[in-house]
C-alpha cells in the first residue's frame, strides 16, 4: 500500500511485485498470485482501484495516505460523533473550559 | 390485578425519578464498579416491568396468573374458549407488550451490527495506517501529532493504539497508565456494556433518562478502567497523565466546534477522585449496593412469576 501511495501511476500486480521483492530481508520474493489476492482484497474494502480497460489489470490507491488519516483520525478525536462510538478513548471529548482548567493545574505545578 | 398495577408502578419510578437521583448521586465516582451493576439493574428491571405491566394487563381476561392466562389466551386464539369478555384497553396492552418487546431486541440487533460495520471499517484503515510496536504487547503506533490513546474493542481480538503525539508528551510512568486503562477496558470488555445502553437510548431516542444513563455508564467505565490503572501506577501519575492528554486534546483540535454542551467534565471528575483524601466506599456498603441491585432485578422477576408459582402449589 505504501508503494502505491507513493505514486501517481496505476501498478500492475508484476510492478509491485518487482518493487516489493528488493525490500524483504530474506530476499524472497513474493508470488505473482500472492500480490493479486492482496490487491483484490483491498480493492472490495475501497482502498485500491482497479483499472480493467488494460492487460494485465492496473490498480491506483483510491485516496492518499494523508485522506485516509484524516478519515480515521476524525473518528479518534471525535469530530464525527455517530461514529466514534466503538472507541474506547483514554480521554474523549475537553471543553475549552475544562482544557483551561487543566492548562492552570500543569502550569501550577 | 395487583401484580399489573405493582409493575406499573415500578416501571414509572425506574424510568423517572431512581435514575435521576443515581445520576446526580457523588457516591458513584467512588465506587463505580458497584454503580455500574446498579446502572444495569435499573436498565433491566425498568424493561422488565414496563413489558410485564402490559403483558399481565392485557391478560387478565385470560386467567390469574401469567401461566394460567397465557394458556388460556393460547386456547382463546385457537378458537377453543373464551372465558371473560376481552376489553379493548387489554387488547391494546398485549399489542403494546409485544411491540416494545420487538422494538427493544429489533434496535439491540442494530446497534451491534452497526457497530460491528464501523469497528471493522476502522481496523482496516488502522491496519493500513500504523504499526506494530516492537515489545509493544500488541499494541500499535499512529504516526499523528495529536496525543492520543484508545482502543478498538473486537469479539476475537481488540487493539490498542497509541499516536506518536502522544509518546512525545508523556513519560515512561505516564505511558504505562494510560496502557494499563486501555487494557482494562478491553480485559473488562467494557464494550458490551457500553453498547447495550447505546441500544437502550437508541431505542428510546425521547427519553432523556436513556441519554443521561448512556453517559453515567460512559463516565462509570472510564472510572473503572482508572481504579485498574492505579494498581499498576501512582495516583499522581494517572492524574498527570489525564491532564496532559486532556490539556494536549484541547490544543489539537479546533476549540470553536465543540458544541456538545451537554457532556459532562469526565476529566475533572476523574482528576477530583484520584485526590488522596477521597476514599472508596466501604465494602460493607458496596455490598450492599451490589444486593439492592439484585433484589431491583428479583422484584419484577418475582411479581410476574410467583402468582402462578403459588397457585401451582396450591
């Protein structure tokens, strides 16, 4: 995914897996079939697109890293309140009175 | 007819003036293990006796207890007998039983599902995102500013998350509170408890007692998982830690959207208890507490079932 994110150009599976087998350790290199499962995976849960007018297939990231952490970390600092209720935050919302209050209490020390 | 009007009875005073005087009860920051059983109690005995208020209501034209009018009301649908004239006040009892009841389950299975759907969306992209501390216990790194810490709770396996933000902000002391909280709301599954009054409100969306119980729960657990936390660290070190994350959060974050006016201070409170000089309750009195939530669960139980216990043995 990282590698994806960072490009513009659309990846056929062997372009990934080229650039992913100069990365592991080992020095294995990953199955052609390995790399597909991956990326058909991540494309039904939205995170790759994938362009069929080609052969083989191309696949593009559908929303850059920084889109993707703006997503999640609306639901963490719970600006999205319908939908942060699965989490379970060590400190959920401060009102500004409140994070004055606290500001104070730190300072005082 | 006494065992309808009791339920009645019952289910006004849990659904009206018991919660509101728990929720403004300060006991509760001092033992909220037992408030929390208390919360529960009151959740399921209020729905226990406002379905079996109707429920009995509407069966009284069938026989004198729950047993012996559900099997005459089963004999009166198959057409066999009829004993005393069904009143359309009853007819309409029974109806409304029923619904609530399906109406209750119907939004239970909602809440869990949806929130099964929004757990799972937020794994994939916390998955994609961060990555695994090393020696970590698990527990994963999100490469962000702001200092925050939570868990995603799962059936099979829940994550906890910790931002760079917030390693940045605290010590080695404070990081091991906030991991010991984390990991007791998961160890507790907290999650359960949290999402069965979710469902309850939203259930009952016109209800404020469903709202206010919502949060009282929200703000009991988080007390909870601090008193696990204290095991582990100083008091002094939790409270540090509350506030830097809470001071660090406000700054993050953009102060003009809070709108939420109604929440209430969670920190302070929070910070007010881990105060040397409050102590918790007793255990005698914790005990007790535990044994009055019991016997507010048994009541409804035992007005709905002992009439037709007795006249069996009779």
């Amino acid at each position: 995914m990282e590698l994806m994110w960072g490009t513009e150009r659309a990846l056929s599976a062997y372009d990934i897996q080229a650039a992913l087998a100069g990365r592991d350790d080992a020095g294995r290199t990953l199955a052609a079939t390995t790399v597909l499962t991956v990326l058909s995976r991540l494309e039904t849960k939205g995170f790759v697109l994938r362009e069929r007018s080609t052969r083989p297939h191309h696949y593009r990231a559908a929303g850059s890293r920084e889109d993707h952490m703006a997503e999640l970390m609306h639901e963490v600092l719970g600006e999205a309140t319908d939908r942060t209720a699965v989490l379970e935050r060590f400190v959920g919302q401060v009102s500004p009175e409140e994070a004055a209050m606290l500001r104070r209490m730190l300072d005082g020390r | 007819m006494t065992a309808p009007l009791a339920l009645a009875i019952l289910a006004l005073a849990l659904a009206w003036p018991v919660p509101i005087v728990l929720a403004r009860a300060t006991w509760t920051a001092r033992s909220p293990a037992a408030a929390l059983v208390l919360w529960q109690a009151i959740a399921i005995a209020g729905g226990l006796a406002m379905i079996g208020a109707l429920l009995t209501f509407g069966l009284v034209p069938f026989g004198d207890d729950l047993v012996s009018s559900g099997v005459g009301f089963i004999g009166w649908t198959v057409g066999t007998a009829s004993l005393r004239p069904v009143e359309l006040w009853n007819a309409l009892a029974l109806g409304g039983a029923l619904l609530l009841t399906v109406h209750l389950l119907l939004n239970l299975l909602l809440t869990v599902v949806r929130a099964e759907r929004q757990r799972r969306r937020h794994e994939q992209l916390l998955l994609l995102l961060s990555a695994p501390i090393p020696a970590g216990g698990g527990a994963r790194l999100l490469d962000s500013p702001a200092p925050v810490a939570y868990c995603l709770p799962g059936a099979l396996s829940s994550v906890t998350v910790v931002s760079a933000g917030l390693i940045a902000l605290l010590d080695e002391p404070g990081m091991r509170a906030v991991i010991e909280h984390e990991k007791a709301h998961v160890r507790e599954r907290h999650d359960i408890v949290l999402v069965l009054f979710r469902a309850w409100h939203t259930s009952l969306p016109w209800f404020p007692i469903a709202y206010r119980a919502q949060r009282e729960v929200g703000l009991l657990i988080e007390l909870l998982a601090d008193d696990r936390a204290r095991r582990h660290v100083d008091d002094a070190v939790l409270a540090r830690a509350i506030a830097e994350v809470g001071a660090g959060r406000a700054e993050s974050r953009d102060t003009t959207q809070w709108r939420d006016a109604a929440s209430i201070d969670t920190v302070s409170i929070r910070i007010a208890r881990l105060d040397p000089a409050v102590m918790p309750l007793p255990r005698a009195l914790e005990g007790a507490i535990v044994a009055a939530a019991v016997g507010l669960v048994a009541v409804p139980t035992l007005l709905l079932l002992l009439p037709a216990v007795l006249s069996a043995l009779a």
